[in-house]
C-alpha cells in the first residue's frame, strides 16, 4: 500500500472552494458578520473566506486548546454568537459546528435562523429563479411550519428518519439536490457533496445579497410552529411494544384529531437508549404542552412495566 501524500497548501485550496460556490463577481462588502467558530476545524479557514469576499468579521470560538471544542459556543450552543452580534452592531451571525458542517445563523436582531429556516429560504430563492430541481427532503423533526411554508409554495417536501445519510439517500433517488435538518445540517448537491457549513452559509450569504433584504426578512414566509419533545424511559421491551399498543395508537388518533391538520404527532425511538421519544407539534402552544404530557404519560404507563 502506498504512502499517503501530504497536500501542499490544503487550507488555501479549500478556502477557494467555497469561494468558487459563490457566482462570480459575488461580494460581501459591507456586510458585518459575527462569527463563531466553535473552536474547531474551521478556526482558520473560516474567517478568510468571508474576509476574501469582502466582509467585515467579528470572531469568536478561534482559540481551540484541543478541549474547548463546541463548548458553549458553535452552532449547538448559539448564544454567545447572538450576544456577539448584538455587542457589534453586526448584520448577521454565522455560528458553525466543531467539525465545520453544520451551521446556525442569527438575523441582525440576534433571532436564531436555524437549518429549517436556511433551508426555506434558499428553496424558495432558488423557486424563484427557476434553480431549484424538485423539491426538498428534510427528517421526520423537521418544524411542520416548514412543510407548511414549502406547500403554500408548491415545493414538493419530503420526509426521512433522522440522519444526513437518510436525506442524501432520498436527494439522490428523488434527482433533487437541497436537504437538511434543523440543526443546520445542510446538503445542497449543486454546490457540494456532502454538509459544509461554510457552503451553506455562503448561500445564505449570497441570497441576501443579490436580494437586498436582510435575514430577518427573508426568513418572513415561514412561521416556526411550537414543538415540545418529551423523553420517556421505558422497560427494555417498551420500545418493541410500541407499534402494538392500542390504547397508545388510540391516544395519538384522538390527539391527531384535535390539531385538525395544524400540527403532528412523531414517536421515536431512541437508538441508544431505553426511550420513547414523544413529540407533538402545533400552531396553540398551550394545546401543544397540554397533549404532549397526555401523550407522554400514556407512553410511560402502557411501556414501562
């Protein structure tokens, strides 16, 4: 087997990567950003690449010391990004993942623009322009406000089990190419092959751009609806018996007819623990707790002996 080579210069080609997904003659001048880069792989690269292009970056989350990785910062832990963009008057936050392919923005405001949000809105700049081939896939926890917000639209959207091998699965057998999941895992296939949160910020970026409207406006046309998850252990036979239980399918009947089509009901299994995860979503916030908890004790009665 032959000795791996070293790439001469490796950060420099990807940082004119994503800059070559963006269309020619694309700057960002102007436009202030605060950036957190989770004191991960993109502590470096990141911050040139919006440079580059001609923005002016506020940075947190670059001084990584090999333990601080996505520690309260990054786009899993946004607030020291949202506070970030309020102190410096920034137009927007970009708040990326440790290992730099996932990403969470901020509108100027400090208001969390999350991956259902980016994904609407780059769907629906792409509709517009007559780009977008197909329709989008998302997960099974994808916001129903986002499902709702592409069909008002005539955007086909498609539902898969969590994971970004499941979206890019379904993006490859559909022909389509945008996908993604709430936590800013973005796949956008005309553009790479697999999550890049630079990429997909840049997108976003570009979008504003050549748009002239801010995040915060861009993001108008979809409603988030309120969604409440509940973990509820069960026995170590719970989650085999779930799909069987009657008085829980019966729970979830009467709970599916009372939201009257503004709302759904998602039970899952954990992968990795003895859990039935208990979600219900909805336009009432208080409708929504309410039959969460009813759900959620059903579950724990009929599944933990």
């Amino acid at each position: 087997m032959g000795k791996a080579q070293r790439v001469e210069d490796a950060a420099g080609r990807y940082i004119e990567f994503c800059k070559g997904t963006m269309p020619c003659g694309t700057l960002l001048g102007g436009t202030t950003i605060a950036l957190d880069c989770a004191n991960g792989a993109t502590y470096k690269v990141a911050p040139m690449v919006f440079r580059e292009l001609g923005a002016r970056v506020h940075l947190i989350g670059d001084e990584p010391d090999g333990l601080n990785i996505n520690h309260l910062c990054g786009s899993t832990s946004p607030a020291a990004m949202q506070e970030k963009v309020i102190n410096c008057g920034a137009d927007l936050g970009i708040a990326l993942d440790g290992d730099g392919d996932r990403v969470i923005m901020a509108d100027q405001n400090g208001e969390i623009v999350d991956g259902d949000e980016l994904l609407y809105i780059i769907a629906t700049a792409q509709q517009a322009e007559d780009k977008l081939e197909g329709g989008v896939v998302g997960t099974v926890m994808s916001n129903f406000g986002l499902e709702l917000a592409l069909k008002e639209r005539n955007i086909p959207f498609l539902r898969t089990p969590v994971g970004d091998r499941h979206i890019h699965r379904a993006l490859t057998e559909k022909g389509w190419r945008l996908g993604g999941e709430a936590s800013g895992h973005l796949l956008s296939l005309d553009r790479t092959s697999t999550g890049d949160g630079i990429v997909s910020a840049l997108q976003v970026l570009e979008i504003i751009v050549r748009s002239g409207k801010s995040l915060a406006e861009l993001k108008q046309g979809m409603q988030k609806f309120p969604q409440i998850m509940i973990n509820v252990p069960v026995s170590a036979t719970g989650q085999q018996r779930l799909s069987g239980s009657e008085k829980i399918n019966q729970v979830v009947a009467e709970i599916e007819t009372e939201l009257k089509g503004r709302g759904r009901v998602i039970l899952r299994p954990s992968g990795t623990e003895p859990l039935i995860r208990v979600t219900l979503e909805g336009d009432d916030p208080d409708q929504v707790e309410r039959l969460a908890k009813h759900l959620a004790d059903t579950v724990r009665q009929e599944l933990q002996g």
